[in-house]
C-alpha cells in the first residue's frame, strides 16, 4: 500500500487503519507512506516512488522479467 500523507481525496488514517488490521490479523503487507504526496503521486518524485514501489511488489509476486 502506498499513501500519499497529502492526499485530499481519501483520508490518510484509511492507510493507517488497514496497515495496523492486516499486522493484527499477521498478513504479510508493506505500507508506504509518501510524505507531500497527493492522490494523484502528481510530483516526479512521487511517481518515481509509486513505480519503484510497484516494480518490487511485481517482482516479488511475479518474479524477474528476464533481461531486467
């Protein structure tokens, strides 16, 4: 999960809340919080994160793509 603590549209706690059921319930999970980052990851720097974020829950899940 990634949450941009800036984001207008869905209440940053939202994250928070299902961050700490899925540690009760002992489900394996990474939260990310993005700090100034709004619901859109509008900044460069936001989007960088989200995509390397999201190239590592893929190969974690997927595995490599060959020739990467």
């Amino acid at each position: 999960m990634l949450h941009g603590d800036s984001d207008a549209q869905v209440p940053f706690e939202q994250s928070e809340e299902m961050h700490s059921a899925l540690k009760r319930a002992g489900k394996a999970h990474r939260f990310v919080a993005v700090p100034d980052a709004d619901h859109q990851f509008s900044a460069e720097k936001d989007r960088a994160t989200l995509l390397r974020e999201l190239e590592a829950f893929l190969a974690d899940h997927l595995g490599a793509i060959p020739g990467h």
